[in-house]
C-alpha cells in the first residue's frame, strides 16, 4: 500500500505518529507512511484528537471529514479523508 491512495470519495493515509514531539508537523516519509510528529501524549485518544485536528486543517476539511479507520491505540494509523484527491493531499502535505 502506498502513503496517499485514493478511497471512496477522498483519499486513503498511511500515517507513522510520534507522540510527545516538541511540535505537532508533517515529517515527511518513514518507509511506506507518512511521518507526522504530535506533540501531544498517547494518553485518552488526545493523540489522535490532535492527529485529526492537524489533518483537517492542513488539508483545509472540516474535522468531520477526517476519519481515523485502524491504528487507535498504535502509532501505524490508518486515516481516511473525504473530499480531497491524492494531488490535494500531495501539494498540501508536500509529499513528493
């Protein structure tokens, strides 16, 4: 599977996280995922609010568009986003 595919209406995220990091960024590839930084703990889900908060607003979709599908309790995350394209998701992210 690659970082960025199309799904159903939107894309399909292929995310590596690393908690507590000074700040909450896109840190580019980790293998066959996106790396994102957050710089929240992996303590009551905040990582993943934060995760989801970070998401939306760098692609520019309300929080509702963005649906964490596997991975809640790890730090390999699957995310799915409606209403954006992979080019989207690309220029936005700056994924080469």
């Amino acid at each position: 599977m690659n970082a960025v595919e199309p799904s159903q209406g939107g894309v399909r995220l292929q995310l590596h996280i690393q908690p507590r990091a000074a700040r909450t960024e896109f840190a580019g590839r980790f293998g066959d995922a996106l790396k994102v930084r957050i710089k929240s703990p992996p303590v009551d889900g905040s990582a993943n609010d934060e995760l989801v908060r970070f998401l939306a607003k760098s692609l520019g979709v309300p929080r509702a568009r963005v649906e964490l599908v596997a991975g809640h309790r790890g730090r390999r995350k699957t995310v799915r986003v409606s209403g954006v394209t992979v080019a989207q998701v690309e220029h936005c992210l700056g994924v080469v």
